[in-house]
C-alpha cells in the first residue's frame, strides 16, 4: 500500500507538526540559527514520475551531512572502492556526528565511516581537481544530474557562516593531516567542505535525489544510470547503519528506511525499489536529526509498512 495523494500526506504533517516545539534550530552553524523552526514539509518521488508533497515545499534548505552520502557516492565512483575504504572506515560508532574521541583511540587514525564529519571530511579531501572551484563545480554537476534540475546551487552566506566557525572541523582536518589521512591544506578542505554542505534546494530536488538512491543508481524517469548498482547499494547500507548517526539503531527500529539528516533539518530516505523522500523541518533533537521529520517519517512506515526488515 502506498500514500497516493498529497492530501493523505497533509494529514500526516499536521500530525507530525505538533512535534516541532520538541526541537531547536542548529545554531552553531549562525546562519542556520535564522531558520522557522515550526517549518515543516515532504515530497515523495516515485518511479513513474508522480509526486505528491505536503507543507511549505518550496523552502530551500542547505544539505549540511545529507551531502555527505552524495559526495561518497561521488568518490567511490572517481576513485574506486580500494582506495576510499583504505582512508576511512565502515563501522558506525555509537558517538555524535562531530567527535574527535574514536579518532584519538584508533590505530591508525582512519575515521570508523564517511557520514560523521572526520570522514566526510577524508571524502571531501578525495574529490579530484585542480582548484577548489573545479573540485566544487563537478560535485555540483554530479548532484543537478542526481536531482535532474539544473538551477540547484549553494548558498554563500551558510558557506561562509559555517566557515568562519568551523573550528572543531579544523581540529578534526588538522588531527588527520597529523596522522597523514589528509595531505592538503586545511582551509582548502574546509572551503570546500562547506561550500558542499551548503549546497541548497527543497524537499521536492530531495525526494528526486532520495529516487535514484531507491532506484539503484538508476534514473526511472530518463533511464539514465546516474551511479553504478553498487554504490547507490554501499550509499544505501551506509544510510541505514550510520545515516541518523548515534540515533540510527533506534531508526532502523521504528522506521526501517535508509535515510540521511542534515543539521540543517532535511532528511532524505530511499525506501528501497519504492520511492524518494525529502523531508525539511529544522526543529531538531539533541542528536542533531530534526524532530518533527523524524516522527512525519515513523507514522509513514507505521501506515504503509515501510520498513525493510
Ligand atoms: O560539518 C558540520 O558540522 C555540518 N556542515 C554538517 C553536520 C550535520 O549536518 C550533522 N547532521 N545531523
């Protein structure tokens, strides 16, 4: 059974809404503090091209970690699964997204998995180019074709709040470059890690992105393959061990759907075979995943049996 109309999803996001009072906006990121924290919207993609949606839709939210399984994605295609999985690891690690402990505990220093922030800053490091700019511009181009929408762009002033006071990401960058993870030069990565995180679009270009991930790496509406089979599954394994962070257990129970947060409120879910999801709602728990998102997610499965397990 499927949710068919936009109208059952509003439904649901009335209901889910009420939640929002339970969470805060991120406000160590400065510009993300400015975000509505009553907001709260979906799209559902689904193979054939409909797509249904509820809430404000048309808001714009900024990637944050959900970039990270597109940059994975990116540069397991680039660089082959050898070379990635010999600078970061695939084990999830029970600690919040933006610790330093496991890093200092391992021998070597390779981070557990590309979703915290150490090792999706070893994956930002691995995207080929010459320049920032070039570095940026084919992670772009690589997510406008995911998201078939071509006017998709960062945001610089989220880019640029988030560069200014990323320094527990630095003190990550500058342990791995200690330990030889990393080679360049810190403020390079970091200019490009927050320029990919600030990546911005709405829940409908997420639910599109979240489609191909269901899809196999396969675009169903143009027939493109967009990503080889086994990376969209390796991005899809990732998403369910790792992709809520320390509160993914507790996901994969109640809810059972790969699926991606930002701090930025956006969940993106891949419902295998089945659909995208896109999710905004920037009121978020004390884990970093947005309250209001997570709930609209748990009375979706609980209605449609939507968990995998
Ligand atoms: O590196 C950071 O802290 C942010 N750009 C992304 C963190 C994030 O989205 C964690 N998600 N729940």
């Amino acid at each position: 059974m499927l949710c068919q109309t936009s109208d059952e999803l509003q439904h649901f996001v009335e209901e889910a809404k009420k939640h929002t009072k339970e969470g805060k906006v991120a406000n160590y990121i400065p510009e993300l503090g400015k975000a509505n924290p009553d907001q709260l919207s979906i799209a559902i993609h689904y193979p054939d091209g409909r797509c249904i949606s509820a809430g404000d839709i048309q808001t714009k939210m900024t990637l944050q970690s959900i970039s990270k399984v597109i940059s994975l994605a990116f540069v397991l295609m680039d660089r082959g699964f050898r070379y990635v999985f010999e600078r970061v690891g695939m084990e999830p690690t029970g600690d919040p997204f933006n610790s330093i402990a496991k890093l200092e505990t391992m021998a070597p220093a390779k981070p557990l998995n590309p979703m915290i922030n150490a090792g999706a800053l070893v994956v930002t490091h691995m995207i080929k180019g010459d320049t920032v700019q070039d570095r940026f511009n084919r992670l772009l181009r690589f997510i406008r074709g995911l998201a078939d929408d071509p006017s998709i762009d960062y945001c610089e002033r989220v880019a640029r709040s988030e560069f200014e006071t990323a320094d527990l990401n630095r003190a990550l960058c500058y342990f791995l470059k200690q330990h030889h993870i990393i080679t360049e030069d810190v403020e390079t990565l970091l200019d490009l890690y927050t320029k990919q995180c600030a990546i911005e679009m709405n829940c409908l270009d997420l639910a599109r992105i979240g489609l191909i991930f269901a899809m196999d790496g396969k675009d169903p509406l143009t027939g493109k393959q967009i990503m080889p089979d086994d990376v969209a599954r390796i991005c899809k394994t990732f998403m369910v061990t790792c992709g809520m962070y320390n509160a993914s257990g507790e996901f994969a129970i109640k809810i059972g759907i790969p699926a991606k947060s930002g701090v930025s409120g956006g969940i993106m879910g891949a419902v295998p075979g089945r659909f995208g999801i896109g999710i905004y709602g920037p009121a978020l728990d004390d884990k970093g995943n947005s309250v209001a998102g997570i709930k609209l997610l748990e009375l979706l499965s609980k209605n449609y049996q939507l968990s995998m397990f």
